[in-house]
C-alpha cells in the first residue's frame, strides 16, 4: 500500500468541517523545583522602612527590535525603588549589581525580609549574602 503526503492546512480544513479537535498536549512537572518558601505571601504591607523588598527584571525595547534589561529592588513601604541597573542581557550579573547596591543602602541591622520570585537566582554569592542575619529569602 503506498502512502498519501497532505499538507497540513488540508488536514486541519477537513478536521474542521467534520468537527474533529486534536488532543491536547499535557503539561508536565518538573521535579527539581529550586524556589524558597513563600514567606511574604502576598501581604505587601510593611510598618517601617527597609523591612521587605522586592525584586524583579522586566525589559525595556528602543529603536529597532533593541532590548534593554531593567533590574530593580522596592522598598514595600513607600514603595521607593532602592537600587535598579540596566543591562543589555538578562542574567545574573546584572541582577547582583543590583542587590549589592541596594544592600549598601542598608544603614541598621534590622531583619529585613527580602523576596526573590526569579528560579534562575541563585549564584553562591547571593546564597552567602542571603544567610546574614539580617535577610530571610522568600
């Protein structure tokens, strides 16, 4: 028996008319998840200054299909940011320069609860930072 090739815009227009709907792909978990406990749980309200920030990277596109990266840690108390860097790549050496400059702005030895919703953060630099008494990653 010898076998028929047809395009795939026929095949879809023939499903379509006999009301045929292709299963879906499922999604699948990975196992190795690496993110901290959600500490700060959606609760973004904060009585003094310096005791949660926020961090996330978002990006910024200019001229012709450019892309510059943002980088910036909040204060959730007056919703001041503390530190940003822009970059031209989205990776950890841009999210570093900006923690440590938001850590120098820190004066007291406060605990201060500090949120990382980014997977791919975690260089041991940051792991050692982030075990001092006064930050608790979320």
């Amino acid at each position: 028996m010898q076998s028929k090739n047809y395009k795939l815009k026929r095949i879809k227009r023939l499903m379509r008319v006999a009301s045929i709907i292709r299963k879906r792909k499922g999604c699948t978990k990975s196992g190795d998840s690496n993110y901290e406990e959600n500490i700060l749980d959606r609760d973004f309200t904060t009585r003094s200054p310096n005791n949660k920030w926020v961090t996330d990277v978002t990006y910024l596109e200019y001229g012709l299909s450019q892309k510059a990266y943002l980088s910036a840690v909040k204060d959730l108390y007056d919703r001041y940011i503390v530190s940003f860097e822009i970059g031209k790549h989205n990776d950890d050496p841009l999210v570093m320069r900006t923690l440590e400059k938001a850590f120098k702005t820190l004066e007291r030895d406060d605990d201060l609860l500090f949120t990382v919703h980014i997977k791919r953060i975690c260089p041991s630099n940051f792991e050692i930072r982030s075990t001092s008494k006064y930050v608790t990653r979320s």
